[in-house]
C-alpha cells in the first residue's frame, strides 16, 4: 500500500486532505509540524510527503532541508501546500509540486499522480 | 514671558538651555503625570515605553538654543537635527505599535511637553520671544516627524494584518471547497447545492486574490510576473470563457488571423482582462454587447475592451487606474462599484509588461480601455516585478 505523510498545522484542513488520500488508496499518517514529521519519516520514509508551509516549530522549508541533508529522506517526493505563493529561493529540485491553497482534489490527485509516476 | 530682565537674547537661550538640562528629570516626570492624567493610551504604559526618545527630544533643544544663530535655532529646516529627527521618527514608529494611540494622542504628548518646558523655563523668569520661538520650532518640528511616521507605520501594520488575515482566509476555504467536493462525490441529490458552495468558495478565493494584490501595489511592491514566450489567442479565449458563460451572447471577441506572440505573463493578462470585462458589464450600456479585441503588430499587441453607455467623466479618468478610487458617480452606489481594485491591477500588469493602459470614454465612442504591450520578441525579457 503506498503511504502519504501530511504536515499540515491546520486540523480541519489535515483531516480533510486525510479523507481524500485514504479514499484513493493511501495509507495516511498526519503530523502538525515539519519536527513531527521528520521524527515519523525517519524510521519508515513514505512514498509521499504533502506539507504546509507555514508550521510552528519547523516550518515546511526548514523540513524540506532538513530532508535533503538525510540520505534515508533526500529521495521522499514532496508536494507542498500553502496560503501564500511559492516563496523565493525555493529550488526547483527541492519539491516536486506546489499547491497554492484554496486547490481543487482533482488538482491535487493530478498532482499526486504525476508526482509517483515521476518517481 | 521674560521682558525685563538684564540679560541679552543670547544668554537668556544659554541660561533656558541650561534650565533644560539641569531638569530633564523634573521635566519628564512633570511631562509623565500630565500625560498619564490627560490622554488614555499613556495610562498603563511602561515608565520607559513612555518616556523613549523624550530625552534626546530635550537635548536636542536645549543644542538648538544654545546656537549661536537666532536664524538657525529658529528654522525648522536646520540641517544639524538629524539625531532629532530620528529620535523623533523612531518614537513615532514605536507609538503606532503600542495600543490605543491616535495620531492626535502623539500629537498630544509633545505638545504637552512643549507646555511643561515652557513653564520651567517661565518660571526661572528666562522666556524670551526667541526663546519661546526655539522652543516651538523644535516643537513643530518633532511633531512633524512623529506624526508621520506613526501615520506610516500604522498603515503598515494594517497592510500587514490584512495579508496575514487574507493569507490565513485560504485555509477555512479550502476546508471548505475540499469538504464540499467530497459531499458532491458522494450525494448526487446535494450535487447542485456542493456546486453554489464551490462558486462561492471560488468567488471568495478571487476576492482575497485582489485585496491581496491591492495591497502589495498600495505598499508599492509590484506584482510579481512570470513571463514566458506564449500566444495570447488563447490567454484571451481562457479571459472570456467565464463571462460568456455568465452572460451569454453579451461578449464579443475579434481576433487577427495572425499570432499575437511574445513574452507575456498569460495568468496576470488574464486577470487583467476579465477585470476589464467585469467592468465593461457592470458599468456598460446592458443592451449592448461588450466588444474584446485583439490586434497585433511587428513589436506590440493591443488588448481593448470596449462598452457603450454612461462615459467616465474626464475628470475621473486621470485617478480610475489608482487603488481603491472611485469615481464620483460610483460613490452614489457602493454596490455596484466592487472593490475599486480591478483598474489598478489592469495597469500594474500592463506596466509590469513594460507597456501601458489607455482609457478613451466619450458619449459618441463608447468607452475603450487598451492595453499595449511590447511582445519583446527580440530582448530577453525573463521573470521579474513589476516596476510599479
């Protein structure tokens, strides 16, 4: 079965993307910070990772630095999510999609499919 | 005031500058009791909040009064007051970050200390004519600083609540739009009701979009623009789409048989144009149909929208593109009128592009906005902001 984190801060938002993947398929594991999710990947790297932003204690950028420094996590796909617009100095490498929310499932299964197709 | 005293105007400012910093305690405490007794913000505040950049306020006046010149020391646009004019600054930034303060409140506070140097030195029998003059100038002109960096930085602080608050509006939107996609999916009775609620998660999503962008231009930050090498045949069938579906047989759209190329922003051009097509139709003559076209020569292309009805008065054309205005006949009816941020983003986009937006409105011709745009097909125009 193919396993997605979220690191979303946002609950209700959380619990709804959960919804989503898990009606396609997914096993879903959910984090409210990129400190949580690091400590949840780091054993058993999922084969997708969907995160926020903007979060308390690590943020989406500082998780996604930190994942590409560790040799387990550097290959995890991410698709990030956030209210604002792709922030500058985010490298092209670094994500492999980005969602500015308010986004539609279907552009968001789109670009979950394209992201593990591209694996 | 001081008339018979021996001293000459000199001494008196020396011996009023000294007055002042022999007392800068007596001075702040006298000017603290007042504050805190007559102006609300001040009552709970810090001793020190309170008092920040007071002291260099008293020091730099009694500097002024002992400067040789009577001219210098009365102009209030000496050069050697930069230390007051950033302490002065500074105290006003820092009074639009504490609670409950207006700008007459910061106003306030310096006139009151104004009012308690003048008694000190009233009091030592020294107030002279030129010495009430320099106390005045500096007075004026502290409050000149403060005053309008409170105004600014207050302003900041709002644009920066406002794009946090609508940053933040995405989110419960999104929860929103998901949670009624998923509805949808599984109820094919509340099929058309998910729907309404998908249009207006979308229409709020738009609305958001705009504020946000207004503030940026209203910040003077610019929009940021993508360009890439694209045809605007199609940004213009994607801009028209959503309108003639709302307003079927309404919009009209001439295009030339030949491509209109370049290096655009398609998303941003878009925008712009159903801004203009949104306004063609809210303001526009409803029996007549709402004209796009599109024209293209060697180094630019010309995106116009044109309407009949009620022209925009002349005098309105020259503030319509700036942000939040309105013209006069607009104010009579804050419904119809929107935002008021449609036009300013049209001409941040074009502008953006390196080209200009142009309004023609009279009775006879109707009323045409044209966008022109360089196709910079021979120069590298990449990824940039706008130089709004």
């Amino acid at each position: 079965m193919k396993k997605a984190l979220i690191a979303e801060d946002e609950i209700d938002l959380l619990q709804a993307l959960k919804t989503v993947l898990e009606g396609e398929g997914f096993s879903v594991t959910a984090c409210k910070d990129g400190r949580e999710a690091i400590n949840m990947m780091q054993d058993s790297p999922p084969s997708l990772l969907i995160t926020d932003l903007m979060m308390p204690r690590m943020s989406g950028l500082e998780l996604i630095h930190e994942m590409r420094s560790r040799n387990e996590l550097k290959e995890v796909p991410v698709i990030m999510i956030s209210c604002a617009d792709l922030p500058d100095g985010m490298r092209d490498e670094d994500i492999q999609s980005f969602l500015r929310k308010p986004f539609s499932v279907r552009k968001l299964l789109r670009e979950v499919n394209r992201v593990l197709e591209g694996r | 005031m001081s008339e018979s005293n021996t001293f000459s105007d000199l001494d008196l400012r020396h011996k009023a500058a000294d007055c002042i910093d022999n007392n800068l305690e007596p001075i702040l405490s006298a000017w603290e009791s007042e504050v805190r007794r007559n102006i609300p913000a001040a009552r709970y505040q810090e001793k020190i909040l309170l008092r920040n950049h007071l002291l260099p306020y008293l020091t730099s006046l009694s500097e002024r009064l002992r400067s040789a010149s009577v001219k210098s020391a009365r102009d209030r646009n000496a050069q050697d007051q930069d230390f007051d004019a950033s302490a002065n600054e500074i105290h006003g930034r820092l009074r639009a970050t504490l609670p409950g303060y207006s700008i007459e409140e910061v106003i306030d506070e310096y006139i009151t200390l104004r009012q308690i140097v003048t008694d000190f030195i009233e009091k030592q029998n020294l107030l002279s004519q030129q010495v009430l003059e320099v106390i005045c100038a500096v007075n004026e002109k502290a409050i000149m600083h403060a005053a309008t960096q409170f105004s600014s930085s207050l302003q900041v602080l709002r644009q920066r609540a406002v794009s946090m608050l609508m940053h933040d509006i995405r989110n419960p939107l999104n929860v929103v739009s998901i949670t009624a996609e998923l509805v949808k999916a599984k109820s094919e009775s509340q099929a058309k009701n998910m729907d309404t609620v998908l249009a207006n998660a979308a229409k709020i999503d738009k609305m958001v979009t705009e504020l946000l962008d207004a503030v940026k231009l209203q910040a003077g930050e610019g929009l940021e623009l993508r360009f890439d090498h694209c045809d605007l045949h199609q940004t213009i069938k994607v801009a028209t789409e959503g309108a003639s579906l709302a307003y079927p047989g309404r919009i009209e759209v001439h295009f030339p048989d030949e491509p209109a190329d370049g290096q655009f922003d398609t998303s941003g051009l878009a925008r712009a144009v159903e801004n203009l097509i949104s306004n063609a139709i809210k303001y526009g003559d409803s029996e007549e149909k709402v004209l796009v076209e599109l024209k293209v020569s060697p180094d630019f292309v010309t995106i116009s929208v044109h309407n009949w009805g009620h022209p925009i008065d002349e005098k309105d054309q020259a503030t319509i593109f700036v942000t939040f205005a309105r013209s006069q006949d607009q104010e009579k009816n804050f419904r119809e009128q929107g935002w008021g941020l449609g036009l300013a983003y049209v001409k941040a986009v074009a502008e953006g592009h390196g080209g200009e937006v142009k309004v023609d409105s009279s009775e006879k011709k109707g009323t045409t906005f044209s966008m022109i745009l360089p196709r910079g097909l021979d120069s590298s125009a990449d990824e940039g902001k706008s130089g709004s």
